[in-house]
C-alpha cells in the first residue's frame, strides 16, 4: 500500500523587513530561511520567490504539491499591497527585476482560494504557541507596529473601539490545545509626522526603542545593539521614555534636549564621537522602562489567567535581558520564546494558522531546535574548496576528528569558523552557522571584535555551554538553546571565562544538548577535556553589516575577507597560506573604492 501524499502548507512574511518562509509538512516544519540568508541583503525586504523556491527545492516539490498558502505584510494585507505595486512603484517592495519575476509567479495577484492573508499579530501569536512545549498558557506579542485595526479581519480581535487607523502594538492570549482566546489588544492611534518616520512617534514599547535605536545608531533596526550598549548608562541621567501606570503606556513628547543623534554622514567614528556617555545613558533608560513595561505585562497575564505558562514573541521578545527578567522575576514555571520572535517568524505563524485553524488539524510538533536551512552535501562543500580563488589562499585537509581537532585549536587561541549540518533559522547563530573561540581570556573579545566582525567594542559575546553543565556556571537553572535569555555569571566562573561576561556581569547564554546538536554539544565535551571549561565564544558567523552565511561558498568568503583562522566545514579542516596574506591588502584596497564610488566620493 502506497504511502498518502503529505499535507503542506507554505506560511510568508512578504514584502517588508525580514522576508520569509516557512514549510510545514504534516504539521512539522520542514523548511524555513530568510531572505537577507540568499540574497546576502541584511533584513531583505521584497518579493518572495527566492525564500518559496528555497523551500519547495529543499524538500523536492512544487507549488503545485502545496495545500494551502498563508502570507502576512504588516503594512498592507498582502492583496492590498499587491494591487497598489500594479500601479505604483515602490523598489524596496518590488524592485524592477523582482516585478518582472512577480508577472510569472502565481503567487502575486493570486486568483486561487488556497492563498489567505493573515493578521500581523495572530502570525505572531501562532508562532509563539502552535509549536510551543506546553499544552496551554498564555501569549504575549509585543513589537514596533503590526496591522491597522481596519485590516484585522479575524474574529475575536479586539477592534471595536479602535480607529481603523489604529495599528497593533501589544496583544495577549490565552490558549488551550489548538484554540486561542484574545485577552487584549493595545492600540497605536496615528500621529504626525515626516511621511516616513510616524511610526517613531506612536506611543508604543517597541516604537519607543526603535525610536532610540534611530536616535543613537541612525538605524531602527539595531535595537540589540542598544542592549548591549545599556550597562554601559548611568542610571536615571534621563527622565522615563516609556511609562505604564495602571496598565497604560504613555510615551512622553521628544524636545529639543534631544539634539545629539548620530548622523554617521557627517561623523563615521561612532565610538569617537563626544556624545558616546549620552548615548549609553539613553540606552540605559530605554532597556529599564522596557523591563518595567514587559514585567507588569506578565505579572498581569499570570494573575488574570492563573497559567503556568508564557510563550513570547514579537520584536520586542528578542530582548534576551528583558526575558532573563521575565524569568527570573513574572512567577511563571516556564517561559518559552519562539527562536525567530522578530518579522521572519511571521512565517512560521502564517503556516501554523494555516494548519490549525483552516485546515483544523491537531497540534503535535515541538520547536526543540531551530535548525530549518538545507543540509549541504559534502560534495558541495568540496565543489567549494575547488574554486579557483579559494585553492590559491587556503590549506585544506580531511579531519578524522574535527570536533577533537578543533578544540585543540581553540584551546591555543585560535579562532574558528564553525560550519555544520542546516542553518539556523532567526537571528541568532546557533552553533551550525558560528563564529567560536575560547573564552578564558579577556582580550579575546577586543581580538573578535576588531579582527573579526569589525564592529564597536562594548559590543558582548555570547557563550555556549554544555546544557547539563550550566547551572553551575550561570544563575538560575533556565533551559535557553535558542540564546534568548540573559543569565548572570556567578562570581567563581567571572574570571575564568571573562571574554562572555559583559559589562553588567551577565551572558546572553546557549545552551546545548546532545539530542538538538550532537556535534556541537562533543566540541564542547572536547574543549572541556582539554581546559576544564564547557563553554565557548559562539558569535554569528558573519561581519558587521552582512547576514548570517548560508552556502559553504558564503562560509569561505567570510573566512578569507576576516581575521578568522581557522574554517571547520564539515569533516575539512581549512587554514590560510601565504598567499592569502598576499591578496587580502587587495582585496581590502577594491572592497574601499568599491564602497567609495557607491557614496560618490570619487571624482574625475
């Protein structure tokens, strides 16, 4: 007896930052990627065919194999949007190359009932619950601006009250199995401003921090960077940017005192720059009322509801010190934060709505690791190696222990990119797509920071350890494989492991168990044979600017543009030769004009 065809069901965050998708297949997530991952395009914004096509190849199909099609855009429902793009030109949604690729796909201007739209903060929700651990619970979404009241056509949301220009800044639910109860919404009323920046403005948490995030980095997206900046403050040197007082937020107005931003066109030093203390006393204040906020808003959840149990998501829940404070601190037994809590996890809600409330199927998959990127061959990452470029600058070598090998290595000092099995999906390197090194030293940071990832230096590195060893290193007993939570360190380990002990003397920790990764969780077994330490330095395997790599091909371009020494890919052990001392100043020296005549600094 021949085997049923399997049910799958396509979810997309399209057009907008973070565009995405994600497969489910009977239920179970078979494939997800960002785009910014193919097209090398940080935060990539657009059409969705690359991250469609990715999935359907991975898993050998095509649209056609597909049962159903959830999309969600937080600016428009996805058919609004499309429609306006047939007469209005906007490149960042649909640039000239992608409209011709949009004609031909079946998936723009849909004719076919299977294609739905989905509500910005519901995708959240579902992807915060759908493949959560527990059977029930409660839900808190929190992020910069989701859908207008008037576009948030599911029952049960909330928008009686609110005008239809009103957009979704918080929602709380309550769930039980497959259902989902909305408990309540908080709305972003409209406000002046420049055509572009209203949003800023809106009295809401996440566009408060994106506010200051624009203010202090000139880009809206670095919100984690003001995280990692805020030990830094000094405490209450401003007065509250976000207050709650019974259950209301108020955003008090901007004045002129504001008048330092960065504006890197006219000062590209960032940490030069005279007004670096204000920045970081700004930071400071921001990340405390976004704890004070998010602290009041579970307690709140748990004493309404009596749950047990918190799953987050929403760009707010990518603040792994807020959650560390939830953890510790709202009285839940258990909190679990989806691994793409941001816009790109949208797709895995609008997949998940799909399964669960159109077609009614049961919940039964677990998110236990977040590695849905495909699962290159060995014999691609060989193709790879034999790129001429690659062959000229590199030592290549078949390991019989790469795990072994590679902790010895570390254990020198040496630096490593660490490329193994499927890509994370979300935006944190989980230990398949990383950048790692030892841990004992304090200068090793300094040695990441300016050698590597080319980035400020009160920028923290994150540390993996051994799940069944980290209560003894890091307060708390708290499971975090999806490095979302901040922990502290605990004084007798803050001097042997310095180089992931920020600031605050706290870590945004991993932690890693055989059955999620196996391979991972030996190179630490090795590295603590070797140092007595179960711990490691795991940054994103990428520099400054760029996305996470993807293809070994991505993995050896970043190896040979950086200070890294050493590339783990798969079982081949890869170092540098002379001749790549040769070619890098070249490199470096094309790589200036380049970005030179981009900003149109060279003249005849």
């Amino acid at each position: 007896m021949s085997k049923s065809k399997p049910t799958y069901v396509l979810g997309i965050n399209a057009y907008d930052h973070d565009v995405s998708a994600c497969l489910l297949r009977d239920g179970e997530i078979a494939f997800a990627i960002e785009k910014e991952r193919v097209t090398r395009q940080k935060h990539a914004t657009g059409f969705f065919q690359e991250v469609v096509d990715y999935c359907l190849k991975a898993e050998g199909i095509t649209l056609d194999d597909v049962d159903l099609v959830v999309r969600n855009c937080y600016v428009l429902p996805v058919e609004d949007l499309e429609t306006r793009l047939v007469y209005e030109s906007v490149p960042e949604f649909l640039s000239d190359e992608e409209r011709i690729q949009a004609k031909s796909n079946p998936l723009y201007l849909p004719k076919s009932n299977k294609v739905v739209t989905l509500s910005h903060h519901l995708a959240h929700a579902y992807s915060a619950f759908a493949a959560c651990p527990f059977d029930e619970g409660v839900v808190m979404i929190v992020d910069g601006v989701g859908s207008y009241a008037t576009d948030v056509k599911e029952p049960g949301q909330m928008t009686e009250g609110a005008t239809p220009l009103a957009r979704e800044s918080e929602s709380f639910y309550a769930f039980k199995g497959t259902s989902l109860t909305t408990l309540k919404k908080v709305w972003l009323e409209p406000v002046r401003g420049f055509l572009s920046d209203e949003f800023f403005f809106m009295e809401g948490l996440g566009a408060a921090y994106s506010r200051v995030s624009s203010y202090i980095f000139a880009d809206w997206n670095k919100c984690g960077e003001v995280m990692g900046l805020a030990p830094y403050g000094t405490p209450n040197a401003f007065q509250p940017l976000v207050i709650i007082k019974d259950g209301e937020i108020a955003v008090p107005e901007w004045t002129a005192e504001f008048n330092k931003p960065w504006m890197p066109e006219l000062d590209e030093n960032w940490e030069k720059n005279p007004h670096v203390q204000h920045w970081r006393d700004m930071a400071w204040r921001v990340q405390d009322d976004t704890e004070k906020v998010l602290l009041e808003r579970a307690r709140w959840l748990r004493e309404k509801t009596g749950a047990k149990y918190l799953c987050i998501a929403g760009g707010v829940g990518l603040n792994c010190v807020a959650n560390g404070k939830l953890a510790e601190e709202a009285g839940f037994e258990d909190i679990w934060v989806q691994p793409a809590a941001g816009d790109g996890g949208i797709a895995i809600g609008c997949a998940y709505y799909g399964w669960l409330e159109i077609l009614k199927k049961p919940r039964k998959y677990v998110i236990n690791h977040a590695y849905f990127g495909v699962d290159y061959a060995p014999e691609v990452s060989r193709k790879a190696v034999q790129q001429p470029r690659v062959k000229m600058e590199t030592v290549v070598k078949e390991s019989d222990d790469i795990c072994a090998e590679t902790a010895r290595l570390l254990s020198e000092g040496k630096v490593f990119g660490w490329f193994q099995g499927r890509s994370e999906f979300g935006p944190r390197s989980l230990g398949n797509r990383s950048i790692l090194a030892d841990p004992r030293t304090a200068e090793m940071k300094d040695i990441l920071n300016k050698r590597v990832k080319f980035r400020q230096a009160f920028r923290p590195f994150a540390p993996i350890v051994l799940a069944e060893r980290a209560k003894d290193i890091f307060e708390g007993d708290i499971d975090s494989p999806f490095m979302l939570m901040a922990m502290k360190v605990k004084p007798a380990w803050k001097d042997k492991i310095p180089a992931i002990v920020h600031v605050d003397g706290t870590a945004r920790v991993q932690t890693v168990r055989e059955d999620q990764n196996p391979k991972l969780h030996r190179l630490l077994k090795e590295f603590e044979k070797i140092t007595g330490v179960p711990v490691l330095v795991n940054t994103s395997f990428n520099v400054k600017g760029e996305p996470i790599v993807e293809t070994p091909l991505d993995a050896l371009n970043c190896f040979l543009g950086t200070g890294i020494d050493y590339l783990a890919l798969h079982d081949m052990l890869i170092e540098k030769n002379k001749m790549h001392g040769i070619m890098l100043p070249m490199r470096k020296t094309y790589k200036e004009i380049s970005e030179m005549v981009k900003r149109g600094l060279m003249v005849d």
